[in-house]
C-alpha cells in the first residue's frame, strides 16, 4: 500500500517487561483514552512484546482480547519507520481476509505507530481504528507518533531503579542547570498558558497570556479570571471545574467562552482546563490554556489538544518521579518536573531545537537531532558545534551565528546535507541576553522547509512553461528576450515566428488527441534545427518561436536555419497509425534589421513576417525588413 513505509523485515520486536498490577497506575488506558479523543476515532489500543507476541496493556473502545485478532496488523506495523496507515482494508487482500475485519469489529481503518527502544528495536504499538474507512491527515499522524513517543518514554521511566539516589542526584543536577532556560521557553510560547489557584486568582501566567487579555501584567494578575467572563460563561466554568474536580468528565475539560477584555472588547477563545495536584510544595488550582479561536479554529483545536495531552503526560511523568523520590527536598522535585516538562514540549517538536552556549558547545538538544542528524541528544551535549553539524552547513550558517552572538536575531535559510539526506533548512537564531550584558550563548529552531521549497520549484516550472511540449511559454520567451535585447549586440542575433500551416484540419480530421501530438513532434523537430543556447518556445496554439542569440550571423546562415525549419516540418508525422502531412510558414527578423527596438516590438516585426508568409502563400520564409515590404520570400 501507498501509506506504507517497509523497514527491514529481519528486524525482530525486542520483548520488554511489563508492568505488573501494582505499578499499573492506569496510564496506558488514559493514553488509549487520550488517543482516541485526540484522533476522534472510537478504539485505541496499546500493546507490548512478551515472547513475540503482542499482549494489550491498555484499550479504550474494545475488550483487550482484540489481541487474538491483530497479528498481522501488529506485525506490519512494526516493520514501519513511520505510521503504519490503511485507510480501507478491504483495499489490501491480506488485511481483507484478516480476523479485525471479518470478526465482530468489522475493522476497516487502521493507524498504528512501533514503539522502539533507544537502540531503534520495536518493543510494541500503538493503534487507533474504526469501522468505517476514513482519511488520516497530517497532523493526526504527527500526533500518533507524539503519543507513542510519550509511551516509550513511561517505559524508560519505569525501569529506572528507584533506589540509586546517586543516578537521581545526578540527573537533579542537570535539570538545576536548564531551570532557568525552562522557564525563558515557558515565557517565549506563543500559547497563553496561566495557573489558576483554587480561589481563581492568578498565580503565574507566560507573555502570551499577557498579551492575549491586551493588558499589562500587574493590574492582570489583581483581577480573578471569572471577573473577565460574562455571567453565562463564568457559571458554565466553574460548574465544569465542579466536575473536574469530582473526577466526572475526563482529566481535561474544554469550553469555548468570551472574555470581556479592558477596552470593552470581546474575544471569543478556545479554553483547556487540568488540574493540578495539590502537594507540600504547591496548592493544586488548574492549569488553563487560552487559545484565540479566531486565527483558524480547526487547525488551533487541534494543536492545542496535543499540547494538553503533552503537558498532562509530562505533569504525570514528573509527579512519578516526585512519588519515587519522596526523600529529595520541594525545590529538587520542582526542577525534576521543570526538566521533564522541558524535554517533552521540545522531544515533541518537528524542528530542532537546541541552546549553545558562548563557547559554542550544545548545553541542550532535542531528540529531532536523533531524527535528522542520527546523534543521540545526550551525546551531543557538551559537543562543539563543528563536531556536530555537516562541515558545508556549519559553514553556511556560520555568518549567521558571528551576528547572533553580537546579539542580533537572525533568520535564514540554506541547503544541507543531514545524515546523508539534502535538505533544505529554515532556522531561526535568537541571542541568549542575561541583564542586558553581552549574548554569552544563543537558542536555535531549524526547520525541515524541503517540501514547501520543491512546491515552489514546480510551481515557478509550471508558470514559465507549456504544460503539453515542455517548451518554455510565451511570458518565459519575452523575459528571455528582454534581456537578450538589454545584452545589446551579443544579446539577439534574430527571431523567428512559426505558424503550421493546416494544423486545425488535423485537429477536425484526427481529432486534438492527435493534433496534440504532432505539437510535441513538431517542438521535437524544431529544437534539433537550432544550435546550443538558442531558445524555442511555443507561443500559442500552433504557433512557435525562435530566439537565436548571440552576435548578429550572417542572412545566409540564417536561412539555413530558417530552412531545416521548414524541410523537417514539411516531412510526413506518423502519429499512431496516422500519417500527418504539414508545412509551416516562418517570419524571420534579424536583429541589425531592428536594433532599437523593445523586446515586444521584435516579436511583432516578426509575426507580421510570418503573416505575410501565409499571405504569400503559406510553406514559406518571409524575412521582415524595417522600412519597407518585406524583400525576399524563399520558398
């Protein structure tokens, strides 16, 4: 199938342990509860590798004996590097006759991701699927695989030894020293994000937020956020925050509501609630996410889910390892939590993300670099950047740093080759500025614009080219000419207007099938008369053009070329099993004959040559003159 992508089929699934009864702490079904909503389909399931055989740890709209039914489902998708897609298996004739869809379930539509260890060995999948056939767009496969790199990392998470305090200590040294580049990033997301105590007064909020009530920050902060909802919409909230609450209605609520911001203006917005656990160390409340629901709603819905299915997966993943580590101090369990919710909005991010210090060494990178570059983040870290980057990229970027670290924000783009693939890269570069001093390092966001610049490509292609014989159009000849003729005399040497002569009793006689092919054959035939670096170019329907360029040639020379036109346009077309009989009519001006004129103004001299061609009784050359008729007519 198209959707699929083949790995290496003799790569076997590596069997991890699963989790036992006591540490199942109900994460995998709220993944497969998440998945499904997030992808709007009805059935999730996760499954992980015992002996070669999947076993369901986590199913949300089936019963987990599904496993005895998705065997060859599970083995396909473990032999993908990316989403395993079937929008309708009764299109594939293995997946057809297969148990999921002919069983009670009637599985027609099926998405699955592999879930693979550090060392890329498939440990299990992620699925999600549906009765009916359905489309699966972009961003829900970029959200399948977010989830399930959200699962390998729980995986990862449970086999560390919670009884090696030093590895813990180690790792909280780590996180102490990215806390403050944590909370920058927290600050710089475009995303209005706010932490609402449980008396509904502020308690931290990022710019976005700020900017989004177009308020400034400290009157902000004095004005609880149900004084900015109407009525309707303030009792709709906290009812809905009841019920958060109680544990009713999932982990995560969303209202669409109105804020009433201070110039009286109203702004409807798209708002995400989860609560936050009430600990030693913080007083629980909610955690909101505001989006302005009037820049593209469909598309903003659906990023903003994925960012809440992030943050509460991370939240939960801190909140394990506070549980594990009850022994370290509220500030340590703050920055594990810092460090962890860092790692997970940026792991999650399609680009590369990174900070490099003054000294030009990798202080942080996201797991993108193990995508594109096949360098695991850890090993990067601590790195110069020439050990790292392609020496022709580092190269290419390297004026672009000189000025980040002179504090100026750079914006660029440039071609690279990454782990063997060309590529063509926008990056973004902003200076790392701690009080106002001197940039001592730089944030970096690359991203992957190959696609979008190999769709300009094609569509500058099209625009300068005729679609059926691939010849340059009629606006691409008069560029061309233009600056041929602003060259001056080693710029235009002559032009030639070609007209076949009966060509629409071809198409009334064979029809336009065939008269379009004996346009490509005759743009065939007129190429191979003209010499390197001249240009031929269909003008419109049975119309061609010649630029010959250069220094002014001789007439001789000149009607040769005029001549082989006319001998190979006037030889039989065998197109199918029609022979096509035609001639053409050819105005020539050559350019000592018009020096001053425009580019436009040559093309007509030399149509009107062509026309008094075909007056004269078509199958002929008329060489166009400046002051009079024109002087010769060869035949």
């Amino acid at each position: 199938m198209k959707d699929e992508c083949i790995m290496d089929a003799q790569q076997q699934p590596a069997s991890v342990p699963l989790p036992t009864e006591s540490e199942d702490d109900q994460y995998f079904e709220r993944v497969t509860r998440v998945a499904a909503r997030a992808l709007n389909l009805p059935i999730s399931v996760v499954c992980l590798d015992r002996l070669g055989q999947p076993e369901v740890i986590g199913a949300s709209g089936c019963e987990r004996d599904v496993v005895f039914h998705l065997e060859t489902h599970y083995s396909r998708t473990l032999q993908c590097e990316e989403p395993f897609v079937v929008r309708d298996a009764l299109s594939d004739a293995e997946l057809a006759q297969g148990r999921l869809a002919t069983g009670e379930l009637a599985i027609r539509f099926f998405a699955g991701i592999a879930l693979r260890l550090p060392c890329g060995k498939p440990i299990g999948m992620l699925c999600v699927m549906h009765s009916m056939p359905r489309r699966f767009t972009r961003q829900q496969r970029e959200m399948l695989i977010d989830l399930g790199q959200m699962i390998e990392q729980e995986v990862g998470l449970r086999k560390l030894d919670s009884s090696d305090r030093l590895q813990v200590l180690q790792a909280i040294d780590r996180l102490q020293a990215q806390h403050a580049l944590y909370v920058e990033t927290f600050h710089r997301t475009p995303v209005a994000i706010a932490h609402i105590g449980r008396d509904w007064e502020w308690r931290h909020m990022n710019d976005a937020c700020v900017k989004f009530f177009a308020h400034s920050r400290a009157p902000l902060t004095k004005t609880p956020i149900l004084d900015l909802l109407d009525a309707n919409d303030r009792t709709r909230l906290e009812q809905a925050v009841q019920a958060l609450n109680r544990g009713r209605g999932g982990e995560v609520l969303t209202l669409d509501v109105t804020f009433r911001l201070r110039n009286k203006q109203r702004k409807p917005a798209r708002v995400q609630v989860a609560r936050k656990q009430t600990t030693p160390a913080r007083d629980g409340g909610w955690l909101f996410v505001i989006h302005d629901t009037q820049a593209d709603q469909q598309e903003k819905a659906a990023r903003d889910a994925r960012e809440a299915a992030l943050h509460r997966g991370a939240h939960e993943a801190s909140e394990g390892l506070r549980r594990a580590h009850e022994q370290l101090t509220s500030a340590e369990r703050q920055l594990g939590a810092t460090r962890v919710d860092l790692r997970a909005i940026a792991d999650n991010l399609p680009v590369l993300v990174a900070y490099v210090d003054g000294e030009r060494r990798y202080r942080f990178a996201n797991s993108t670099y193990r995508e594109w570059l096949g360098l695991d983040p850890e090993e990067i870290v601590g790195r110069l950047t020439h050990e790292v980057l392609d020496a022709d990229f580092y190269a290419a970027i390297e004026p672009y740093v000189q000025r980040v670290l002179n504090g100026e924000r750079v914006e660029y783009e440039v071609g690279a080759t990454l782990n063997g693939s060309q590529r063509a890269l926008r990056g973004v570069l902003v200076p790392r500025l701690v009080h106002d001093q001197a940039a001592n390092g730089y944030y970096l966001l690359v991203q992957d614009v190959t696609e979008r610049t190999a769709l300009l490509d094609r569509l500058r292609h099209q625009a300068f080219h005729d679609a059926l014989t691939g010849l340059p159009n009629r606006r691409a000849f008069l560029e061309r000419l233009d600056e041929a003729c602003a060259a001056g005399g080693d710029g235009v040497a002559a032009i030639m207007f070609i007209d076949l002569d009966g060509f629409k009793a071809v198409n009334d006689t064979y029809g336009h099938q065939c008269g379009d092919e004996v346009l490509v054959e005759t743009a065939r035939r007129i190429s191979r008369c003209v010499r390197d670096g001249d240009l031929v170019a269909r003008h419109a329907g049975d119309e061609f053009t010649v630029l010959l360029t250069g220094p002014a040639i001789d007439r001789a020379a000149l009607e040769r070329i005029a001549r082989a036109i006319l001998l190979t346009l006037s030889q039989p077309m065998t197109i199918g099993a029609k022979a096509v009989q035609l001639s053409a009519s050819i105005g020539m001006l050559p350019r000592d004959q018009a020096a001053s004129l425009s580019g436009e103004a040559l093309l007509r001299a030399a149509d009107a040559a062509m026309y008094r061609a075909k007056v004269a009784g078509k199958a002929g050359i008329v060489v166009h003159e400046l002051h009079d008729s024109p002087t010769g007519m060869l035949g």
